[in-house]
C-alpha cells in the first residue's frame, strides 16, 4: 500500500486473543486491503478510510462471550475518529 494520510485502524497490545481479534477485523472488512505491522509489542491495524470490528466476529474468533471493553483494555492506541457501541468499533478518516 502506498503511503497515505488518510489511513485508520487500532494498535493493539499484544496479548493472548490478539491474533482472533486482529482476524475479526479482518473478516469485517472483506473489501479493504488491511495492513498488518507487527513491533514486537504491539501490532497496528490499519487501512485506508475505514476499519470496523464487530463483538461478534470477535466473540467467532475468540470462541467465547467478549464485551468490547475488554477491547478498549488492549488498545494502545488508533488512528483516525473511533465510534464505539457494545456491538462495533469503527475507526474512520474524517477532516
């Protein structure tokens, strides 16, 4: 992927489920090209414009309940304007 400003997505510390929760974001945006950049400690997220994560795809990959506070509790950081319910996460580019 070029490099672009206008990319989103959540840096993820890295723990136990990071792995399923980084394949949930991945099958909630089946048509964004998603990069992956692992630093040891953590991982970043991110693609262009949007990313979403829903407590379902989550809860598929982790194969249990999951409230998505325990998601706010690994995310070191993100790029971009974070809507949050108890269903998703999205982060999104906006000016």
């Amino acid at each position: 992927m070029p490099v672009s400003a206008n990319l989103v997505g959540p840096v993820l510390r890295m723990v136990d489920e990071v792995d399923a929760v980084v394949r949930a974001i991945i099958e909630d945006n089946p048509d964004r090209h998603i990069e992956l950049i692992d630093r040891g400690a953590y991982v970043r997220v991110q693609a262009e414009w949007c990313l979403r994560v829903t407590r379902a795809s989550i809860e598929r990959h982790v194969g249990r309940f999951y409230e998505m506070r325990e998601l706010e509790q690994i995310l070191a950081s993100f790029a971009g304007r974070i809507t949050t319910t108890s269903d998703e996460f999205v982060w999104q580019y906006k000016r």
